[in-house]
C-alpha cells in the first residue's frame, strides 16, 4: 500500500524515480523497490519521501480505497500521459473518499440509481427524464449543475486535463465521480457533464453507436422536452441570434446543444439544420460562440475538509494537508482571516 501511494503522489507531483530518487537522495532502484513493495524505506528516507511529495504521512499510510475509472482516450494520447492522469484523479479523489470516512455513516449521500438499459434511441429520452427525477429535477433547467449532482452523491473534479483526452467517469468505493477539464468553457463542461452521466447510467444495447446515445442523453438530460416546448414551440422554420443567445442563458447549454436538440425533437428539419450549420462555421462559432457562460466550480473538498475540522475529525495539520496548502496559509484563510469558519 505504501510503494502504490508513493507511486501515484510521484506521478502526481510529474516527477520521474530517477527526479524522485535525487530528491531523497537514494538510488532511482531503491525507489522502484518501494513502488512495488519489495522493500520498505527506513524512517529517514521516509521523511525525505514526505517532504519530496509534499505530503503527509496520514495520506501515505491511509488505506487506499478500489478505484475504477472509465474515460475515452484518443490514441495519440500517450501511456505516460495516461499514468499521470490517472495518478491526478487517484490522488485527488482518494482525499475525498479517505476523508469522508472519518464522518459517520449516513453523513452523505451515494449515487445509488440503478443502470438504465437502452435498447434503442428512442428509450433516451425516458432514460433522461428518470435521472432528473431521481435528483429531484423536475423540468426547470438547473442552475447549478456540479452542486446539483454533489448533493447527490457524484463528485464533480475539474482538472487540468490533456487536450486529447476526453471525459472520464469512475467509483471510488462507493462514491461516483466524474472529471472534467478546467480548460473547456463553461457550456461544453455541462455538456461534458452530462454526457459522462450518460456513460455513467446507462446500459447501452450492443450495436448502438455508444458516443451518438450519450451525446442524446445529455441533450435531453439538460432540456427537459416539455419546458423546451413551452418556450420555443413544436415546430420552427429558424431561429435568431438573439433567441439563442437567450436560449443559451436560459439552459446554459451551447447554441449548437440548443439546436441539435431542436432537430431531434423534430421542432426543425434537417434543411434548416444544415444552414444553420453553415452560418455556425462561417461565422467562427464552432470555436467561440457569442455569450460566455460562467464557470460552475466545486467546493465539495473543501466543505468536507472545514466540516471535518470543526467536528474534531482532522488537525490544523491534516486539513491543511488535505487542501494542499500550508498551515500558514490553513491558518490565515480559515481561522483569523475573513473567511474564517470558527467565530
């Protein structure tokens, strides 16, 4: 358990054994002995190792919870990439299930929907509406996606993730995850979002074209059919800039999500589909559309981690640890400065 934390902090920090090794000053052998359990480093090179990693030695000794990830890689994304993302999320989501576990039980929620079976495309649209009912939706658009979803159970992790590979989804003992990139504006994250639900829980038919029904599913899950007719119509010959540009605050969606909806819903036909595509690319939207949205964030590990440390379950020590951050910096933020959670 050891040799896997100092594995995956290693990656994490993007130092190589032979950086590391240097760091602590012992042989890059010594180090790959560690990481694969064949040996235990003395108490010295111990602290070397915590102070190298910037870490503490609550985390390396915590038991590592069975982590499964799911994500859709592009094939010019290289295995080394793939390890250091892989070690990121392991590291960041292991605080947040290690530290969940000094609560008790029942404090928070799990994802606990069952898998929805699609057997053909026209099922997606019911499959939406479950989800939002199990979250309590209704057919309002929801302002606030990331809370949303964290309240129920799924953790949402922005990450700088590589350009070349996509969304990814996991579990993490009981809790469910999903990571987004931090790079991507503010639509396309819920999107993403969204459509990592759809991988999430669905079951998909074999035969079905998997990508084609998540991209479906997030539609639907982010407008809600009925609402959407309500304020567009059931059928429409084109639209305006100005009602997308309002039709894109009023669901946070992109214009072209708006559209694409309207085309499955059958409210446009594919001429006007297709001219409309064309005045998306002549006019530069498929890069940057008019009206920038702004960015929903998490604060689940941090509320967690200020929780935790008013009941008495972590030290000043570990919750600085936790958020990464000094005890100074713990210090000045939480207990003296204006942010301070204990009056």
């Amino acid at each position: 358990m050891l040799g896997k934390k100092i594995h995956i902090l290693r990656n994490y920090r993007a130092l190589s054994q032979e950086a590391l090794a240097e760091k602590v000053g012992v042989s890059k052998m010594a180090i790959s002995r560690y990481e694969n359990e064949l040996d235990i480093p003395s108490s010295g090179v111990l602290v070397r190792i915590i102070r190298a990693l910037e870490t503490s030695l609550d985390y390396l000794l915590s038991e590592e919870p069975q982590i499964s990830l799911e994500f859709r890689k592009r094939n010019s994304c290289t295995q080394k990439t793939v390890a250091h993302l892989e070690s990121h999320i392991r590291f960041e989501i292991n605080k947040i299930v290690t530290l969940r576990k000094l609560f008790p039980d029942g404090r928070f929620k799990e994802y606990s929907l069952k898998v929805i079976r699609i057997q053909s495309l026209e099922e997606v649209e019911e499959a939406a509406n479950k989800l939002r009912k199990y979250l309590g939706m209704g057919e309002e658009p929801v302002s606030n996606l990331v809370e949303l979803l964290e309240d129920n159970g799924i953790v949402v992790l922005f990450l700088d993730l590589p350009k070349k590979c996509d969304g990814i989804f996991g579990k993490a003992d009981d809790t469910a995850f999903i990571v987004i990139s931090n790079s991507i504006p503010a639509d396309r994250q819920r999107f993403t979002i969204a459509h990592e639900l759809g991988h999430m829980v669905l079951e998909i038919k074999e035969g079905l074209k998997v990508e084609d029904v998540c991209n479906h599913f997030a539609g639907a899950f982010l407008i809600n059919r009925d609402h959407f007719l309500k304020e567009i119509g059931i059928h429409r010959g084109s639209f305006s800039l100005i009602e997308l540009k309002w039709l894109k605050r009023i669901y946070s969606v992109s214009m072209a999500s708006i559209v694409e909806r309207a085309k499955n819903l059958g409210i446009i036909d594919n001429t006007t589909y297709v001219e409309w595509q064309k005045i998306r690319s002549a006019q530069g939207w498929r890069v940057k559309e008019p009206v920038e949205l702004p960015k929903e964030v998490s604060t689940i590990l941090e509320r967690n981690v200020l929780e935790a440390f008013i009941e008495r379950y972590v030290t000043t020590s570990q919750a600085a640890t936790l958020l990464d951050i000094s005890v100074d910096t713990f210090i000045n933020k939480y207990l003296v400065g204006e942010e301070k959670v204990i009056a």
